[in-house]
C-alpha cells in the first residue's frame, strides 16, 4: 500500500468515526485497531500495539495534568478566582474601560489555571459581558477581552494544554512551559495597549460610572489580602522551573498544595469545593489520558505504515523556504480549528507537523510554542471558530455574530503580531527555555 493510502486510510476512519459521533479518543482507538489489524499483521499486531500505548502512560511527563488541572479546580471551586477578579475591579478605581482590563488580567489568571479556553469564555461570558453592558459598555469592549484570553492562558504556564502537547510531542516539559513566559508576558502587553487605544479612540466605548473612593492604604490592604497570593503562587512555580529548583511534576504539585493551603487560610476549602474538584479533574484526566494512549499508538502507525516518512519527503520535495512551510502548517491549523477543538487536532497534526518541523531544521520547543499560539488563535479565527460560537450562547440576547466576529479580530491581529515576533527573534521563545 502507498504511503498516501495508508494515510487516507487512517484519517480517513478517523473522519468517519468522528462525524457519526464518536467521541475523539474512542474514535482514535478504533481507527488505530484497524490499522495495526491492516499493517501489523492482525490479531498479533493489535496486541502489540495497544502494549506499546500502555507504555506511553507510563510516562512521568504525564504527572504534571492531573495536578495542575486540580490547582485550576481547587481555584474555581473554592471561590479564590472570584475573590482575585472582585479585588483588581476595586483597585483599578475609575481607570476607563477597567472592565476591560479586569477581564483582562483576571481572566488570564483563571483559564491559565483551569486550562479550558472554552470552559473559560463561557464562565467570563456569562459573567463579565452582563455587567459590561449594564455600565453602557459596547460589545467590543465586552466580548473582545473575553476571547483574547485564551491566547495569554494557553502559553503562560502553569497550562496544562502545553504540557499535553509537550506529551504528545515528545519533547521537554518544562522547557516547553518556561518558554511561554516571555511571549505571554509581551501578548499582555499588546492587549492592553489594545484596551487603551479603543478607550482613547471611542471614549464612549467604556464610559465612566461612580466607583466607590479608596484610599491608598486600603487599596495596598485589598492588593496584599486577595492578589498577590494568587498571583504569587503562580509566580513563585514559573520561577522555581526556571531556576532548575523542581521539575513541572513538582511544580505541579506545589501549585495544588499552594492553593489548598490559600483556601484553608481564607477560609473556604469546603467537602462541596473539595469533591467538585477531585470529580472535575478526574474527568478531564481520564479524558487526556485516552488522548494520549491514542496518539501515542497513531504516531506508531503513521511511522510503521511509512505514511509519515512519505508524507514529509513529498512535502519537502517541493523545496520550499522552510518559513513558507511552517506557514502552510500554520494555515491549517486555522482552517482546522474552525471545525474542531484543540486537543482533536493536537491528534491529528503533533505525529505529521513535528517531525516535518524538525526535518525542515526547527527547534522543537519554538515550533511547539508556534503551534499552541496557532491553535488558540484558531479558536477565535471568523466565521467558524468554536469560541464565537460559546460565546454567542452564553453572551446577552440580541448580540448578533457580527459583533462577535468584530470584537474578535483586534485580539487575533494581537496573537498574530506575537507569532510574527516569535519567527523573527526565535530568542524570544528559547532565552528562558534554555537558560
């Protein structure tokens, strides 16, 4: 069989299963039996494949997804997130558009830890753009921010999406995590610059309300009380991995440990906050972890039926610049993400894109920081991305796609000026990772 029957063969059964409704990682697994049955010699060759994806669960790269979607949980349930989201409204007094930015800054803070972009936008959507629009906000002040912070909490760590990647990849965690740091911090930037440049262009976009007066000491009490711990437990994890002190497992573990000890001292870890969030993360865990048993025996396949070797010297016979390369995959990663969640199509392109990026001479922890901004960005890109779709039903009656799809592309010129950066200045990315 040609490599690009083997290849449609396997994507092919993949497609089929997923568009008669089988979930992703049942629809992986049953594509890849039939291929280890066609390819390894039947009965035999399944046995040895579905032992060879038990292996890959073995890995202790795996560990760090169950503790930080646990930290995430434990910040959700226990009532922390809000209090972090209350404080920073209060702080930023009269600052015009400051709903904005408190989408902004605490939303990141959430969905970085909670590592659902779409868990994310329906929780702030339903949240934030009621209140936005009762202060007289317009749609893109309101909706805008919501979907820009996927992209900041996908690529600051903790993110427990890049460490799947990194997982599925094969390639190194932490330096994966850290090199996230640096271009998320400059994503922020720009989406507050954003912010301020629709309020000084429209002033009528956010318009002023009464706040309560604070005075300086109360704001530093409110700033110490209820941001600065949330804040600096993440702060105190990314900078542990950068110094070498833990690996992302402990780091990981830290990070829960670091928000069970906040909920007991403010008072609120409760048994109800407790289970809900032990059932939260065991169900996103086992889901992840079918992810990866498929992906791991998918990649073997790809690899054993000669499609992914054939696949890249085809790609690479074109002779192409390896930057037109990279944004032909970038390009289908969009496309893609207008019809399928992320983890689906990590499934699908990790075994075919990170080894025709490394043939084409990229370093595999710049191209997988590439890949996660594509992704995200993927999420949010007009007029079929997932997230327009959650937010349209979770956003007030009467607000039409079209505002959606306005609000959205600021934020998306955002993340695709940092991608820009990233192929310009690669140091950006590999500075920290490899400090």
């Amino acid at each position: 069989m040609e490599w690009f029957e083997a290849l449609g063969l396997l994507i092919g059964t993949i497609m089929l299963l997923m568009a008669l409704g089988m979930p992703v990682a049942l629809a992986f697994l049953a594509a890849n039996i039939v291929g280890a049955w066609v390819f390894m010699g039947g009965e035999r060759g399944v046995v040895q494949l579905l032992n060879n994806g038990w292996g890959a669960l073995t890995s202790f790269a795996l560990v760090p997804i169950p503790l930080f979607l646990l930290m995430g949980e434990l910040f959700f349930h226990t009532g922390l997130g809000g209090r972090m989201f209350s404080a920073i409204d209060r702080l930023l007094g009269k600052l015009p558009g400051r709903l904005s930015y408190v989408t902004v800054l605490g939303g990141t803070g959430f969905s970085t830890l909670s590592g659902s972009s779409m868990g994310s936008t329906a929780l702030l959507g339903s949240l934030m753009v009621p209140e936005m629009n009762k202060r007289g906000y317009k749609s893109h002040m309101s909706i805008g921010p919501i979907l820009g912070t996927g992209g900041l909490a996908i690529i600051i760590p903790p993110s427990a999406l890049a460490v799947l990647l990194a997982t599925l990849a094969q390639i190194d965690v932490g330096a994966l995590l850290i090199a996230g740091v640096i271009p998320g911090l400059i994503l922020a930037g720009f989406y507050l610059a954003t912010i301020y440049l629709q309020t000084r262009l429209d002033p009528e976009a956010a318009p002023p309300y009464e706040v309560d007066d604070r005075t300086m000491g109360e704001k530093l009490a409110l700033l110490l009380r209820d941001v600065v711990p949330m804040i600096g437990l993440m702060v105190v994890i990314v900078a542990m991995m950068i110094g070498g002190i833990v690996t992302p497992s402990e780091a990981a573990a830290f990070g829960a440990l670091g928000v069970i000890i906040l909920a007991v001292f403010y008072r609120c870890l409760t048994w109800a906050a407790l289970r809900a969030s032990v059932r939260g993360t065991l169900r996103v865990t086992l889901m992840a972890y079918l992810i990866v048993f498929g992906s791991a025996t998918f990649s073997q396949l790809l690899a054993f039926s000669g499609a992914s070797r054939g696949l890249i010297d085809w790609a690479t016979g074109f002779e192409l610049a390896p930057v037109v390369m990279l944004l032909v995959m970038f390009g289908v990663l969009l496309i893609l993400g207008m019809f399928m969640e992320q983890i689906s199509m990590m499934l699908l392109t990790v075994p075919i894109f990170f080894p025709l990026a490394t043939q084409l001479g990229y370093d595999p922890i710049w191209f997988g920081l590439i890949m996660l901004l594509a992704l995200e960005i993927s999420f949010t890109t007009p007029p079929f991305g997932l997230l327009l779709f959650v937010m349209k039903g979770v956003a007030p009656e009467g607000t039409t796609m079209r505002e959606i799809y306005l609000a959205a592309i600021p934020f998306i010129l955002c993340s695709l000026a940092v991608v820009a950066l990233l192929i310009l200045m690669p140091g950006l990315a590999l500075w920290l990772a490899y400090l």
